[in-house]
C-alpha cells in the first residue's frame, strides 16, 4: 500500500498536546512529508512548541488555531490534507465527570465534525486516537471515547466509494503524559508520602515512542473500519510507587469518581471479531462492506479464542519494579534538571 507520508500533507489535531508533539517530530525526522499542519486550540501551546528546536524553522510546519468543535474552523485547516491524525480530546476523568456537557461536545461531537469534514474535503486516511477507558466504559470520558470509536468506524459506511478511510487506534496509559501519575509522584516524592488508590490497581503501560510508532505503522496498514490494539505490558501502581519513592509512605486514599480497579482494552464481546498478529490485535467491524476490503487476500491474522479479553490484570507482560525504574529514569532526570 502507499505510503501514507510520502509527500503528503498531514494534520494532527490536539498537535501541541504530549503525543502531538512527539508524532510530529517523527513524521518531520522520519518521513517525507511535504507539510505537518498543528491543529489546536490555545495560542501559548502553539508559540511555545514553535520556539522548541525540534521545530524551530522548519519550514513545512503550519500552526493552525482551531477547536474541533467548530465545523467551519476544520473546513478550513482540512484543505488539501492529505493525512489526519485525531489525538485532540477532553481526557481526564474526573474534568469530565464534573463537565459532562463539555466532554460530549469535544469527543463527541468533534468526532462527528472530523468525520464529516474530511469526506467533504477528500482527505486520504484518518485514524482516531482512543483509549483503554473506552472498553466496558464506567465513566463519562471512557463513554464519549466509544461513542467516538463507534462514529470513526461507522464513518467509512458514510464515505462509501469517496476514498476517505478512518480507523481507531486504541492503547493505554502514556508514560509520563501530561497529568499522569509519574508527574504527580514526582512531586510528591519529596513529601514523604505518594498516596494511592487501590494496592491492587492495574495499568496498562505504553512509552510515547510506542505509542508513535505503532499509530504510523497503522496508518500504513490500515484499510478503513479497523480498531488497532498494541500488545504492551501491564504494572501495578503500588509497584510503580515503590519505584518512585521506594522510601516513601503509600497510603490508600481509594478509587475516584469514574476509575477502574484494572483496564480492559478488547472485551469478551469483541472476541469473535478480533484477530491477532505478532505485536498487535486487529478488531474488525461488523459491516457488510467489510469483506470486500479482504478481496485482495490481505492476511487478517490468527482469530482469538472464544471469550478471549484483553485485561490488565491477566497480561501476560507485566513491567516490575527495576523495569519501571528503567523506563521511567529519564523523566526523573529532566524533573530534576
């Protein structure tokens, strides 16, 4: 399949975000992308990533000031876009257990939006960062993360013969992302005292290298309809505190509003619709016009069993206390910088 990069024009929504960064300086150091349009909403984000010298100067970037709440504001920054990546959303829980409303308008309605805007404007490929709070959902933001999931998906029935393909790429915890627990022990590690939910709480755990590599390696893959899940390790948050603070008290203040004891990322419901390949799980959608995207005799990988699910609390990878220690050594050594 064409490369999705080649000479292409690509848009990151939510681009001056943990992951919009690092996804476009590896498009700009590793593809041959004739332009990386940064799609978002706050004007200090997008000066200071443009004083930041993995992009200063260089010339193919454009910053685009834009919600994805506003149909007429993608209409524009869409044309010509050749490649879109969806990582713009309202992520944390308990923001969006307080501001329902806000959270359906941002990942709901602005799923929509992309959606349509980009069979309008023609645009090639575009893949939908979701979440593993979307599975099983028991809270508003893992709800309005499968809503989403469910509109990408079901917009390739809307786009029909235009050319326009969507898919969903769906992991874990990022480590180190912003307002994650790794910032927060840090912090907290000079009180003496990193408080945690539960002793039995489960996470699953991805770097942002990862993360980046495999939502560009599906890019390359995708054929439209598909939801990507990386096979990546589990940790357990007392083990991650310990590899924080090993010398520090850790007391249990109970789970929050909106939170899971363990992280699902493919349920025993999807099971017969899922396949697996070496590093990753492919769940297919259940649409008559799937079968025709495998007429080629694309390999669609090895089916799981019957009631297979992907847990956090029964991987089968798990990250210990010296592999966190190892992961998480070159966050502790810019915090103190």
């Amino acid at each position: 399949m064409a490369d999705p990069f080649d000479d292409a024009s690509v848009l990151v929504t939510g681009g001056t975000g943990s992951f919009g960064k690092h996804f476009i300086h590896a498009v700009l150091s590793r593809t041959r992308a004739k332009r990386v349009v940064v799609f978002s909403r706050d004007e200090l984000k997008q000066f200071e990533m443009a004083q930041d010298p993995r992009f200063r100067g260089d010339e193919r970037i454009r910053y685009f000031l834009g919600d994805v709440r506003d149909k007429d504001r993608l209409r524009q920054a869409f044309r010509d876009i050749d490649t879109v990546v969806h990582a713009a959303a309202l992520k944390q829980v308990p923001a969006c257990e307080y501001n329902p409303f806000e959270a359906i308008k941002t990942n709901v309605v602005g799923a929509e939006n992309i959606i349509e805007v980009a069979i309008d404007r023609g645009v090639s490929r575009v893949v939908a960062l979701s979440t593993d709070k979307a599975c099983n959902p028991v809270n508003l933001y893992g709800a309005t993360k499968l809503c989403s999931d469910k509109l990408f998906v079901a917009g390739n029935a809307y786009a029909g013969r235009t050319g326009t393909a969507f898919a969903v790429v769906r992991y874990g915890n990022v480590v180190g992302s912003r307002g994650s627990v790794i910032p927060f022990f840090l912090r907290e590690r000079a009180t003496g005292r990193l408080p945690i939910t539960h002793p039995d709480m489960t996470r699953f755990w991805i770097t942002l290298d990862r993360g980046v590599s495999f939502v560009m390696e599906s890019l390359g893959r995708m054929r439209g309809g598909e939801l990507y899940v990386p096979k990546i390790p589990s940790m357990r948050i007392l083990d991650l505190a310990r590899a924080i603070g090993p010398e520090c008290e850790y007391p249990v203040v109970g789970i929050r509003p909106g939170e899971k004891l363990h992280e699902m990322m493919i349920s025993a419901d999807d099971a017969r619709l899922t396949y697996e390949h070496d590093d990753h799980y492919v769940i297919e959608p259940q649409f008559p016009w799937w079968g025709e995207r495998h007429a080629d005799g694309v390999a669609r990988g090895r089916p799981v069993p019957e009631g297979f699910s992907y847990a956090s609390d029964t991987n089968d990878q798990w990250l210990g206390i010296e592999a966190l220690r190892e992961m998480i050594a070159p966050l502790q050594a810019a915090t103190r910088g």
